[in-house]
C-alpha cells in the first residue's frame, strides 16, 4: 500500500472510531459513564455505589454528591482521604480472585466490565429502537446512514483524501 493510501486508512480509521466513540459517549465523556445507565447505577462511577446524576453540558451538576455518594463510608455526610483510600482498597479486595493483593490483567478486566455493564446495557438499548431486546442491522446501523453523505466534501459518493 503507497503512503497516500495508508495515510487515507489511517484517516478513515480514526475518523470512524472518532465517530465511534462520540456516539457511545452520548456527548459526556466521562459524565457519560456516571449517568444512571452508566458505572453510577452498577458498581458507582467510583465503583463502590451510586445513582444517577443531571448533567449540564457534559459536565455533572452533582459531582462532589457523587463522590459523597461512593465514598462516604461512614454516612456523615463529609469524605476525607481515608474513606476513598479504604473504599478503593475494598473494590481492589472484591475483585482480587486469588488474594494475592494486586490485580492481574484478567482480574482487572472483572472489575472493568462489572463497572462499564451498565454502560453497554444503556448503549443497547439505545440501539434496541423497538425494546424488544434484540438489536438488529438497521437499529445497529442508524448512526451510520448518512456518514458518506456527511462528510463528502466533494460530492462524489466516497470518501477519500480529496474530502
């Protein structure tokens, strides 16, 4: 492959995971994974506990409620370095398989897919157009219907460097 053709994948390959990831983010990058339907409502954006959050232009209205809400081990309605240092400690402990103190790699991954599922359920359902429980080709290619069209600068039906 020459080094235009290369440069192009390179460009079309981030141009579709920009596009990706803006829409699993729905807009709130990290806000988007503490919203009801993200870490917040299983296992906390924290990963300790938590509800949903309001969200004004990306950014969380409750953000220090929130960290209350995870870490506030002792309900006194006051966080201090000692009770998100312990909190954490604790989800290290839930998710540490063997007991050895540390995380491997795949016990890593538990702890990441327990915090993220709710996340992926949210991202479904907003797939699932019908919520029947079933995504299918059309649901899952909404986003994309007109990401040719959007981006042809040029009007020629693809996208190459010429857009």
């Amino acid at each position: 492959m020459n080094a235009i053709k290369r440069t192009f994948a390179a460009a079309m390959g981030l141009s579709l995971l920009t596009v990706a990831g803006t829409a699993s983010a729905d807009s709130n990058a990290m806000d988007g994974m503490a919203n009801h339907h993200g870490m917040k409502g299983h296992g906390g954006m924290y990963g300790i506990k938590g509800h949903g959050s309001k969200h004004v232009g990306g950014s969380s209205v409750s953000g220090l409620a929130d960290m209350l809400d995870a870490y506030d081990t002792d309900a006194d309605g006051s966080l201090s370095q000692d009770e998100i240092l312990g909190a954490r400690a604790e989800q290290l402990k839930t998710f540490d398989a063997d007991q050895d103190g540390t995380l491997s790699i795949d016990e890593y991954e538990a702890l990441w897919l327990d915090a993220m599922r709710e996340r992926m359920v949210d991202r479904f359902q907003q797939h699932d157009d019908d919520g029947d429980g079933q995504v299918t080709v059309e649901e899952f290619n909404e986003d994309f219907q007109r990401f040719i069209e959007r981006r042809d600068r040029n009007g020629d039906g693809v996208l190459n460097s010429d857009d």
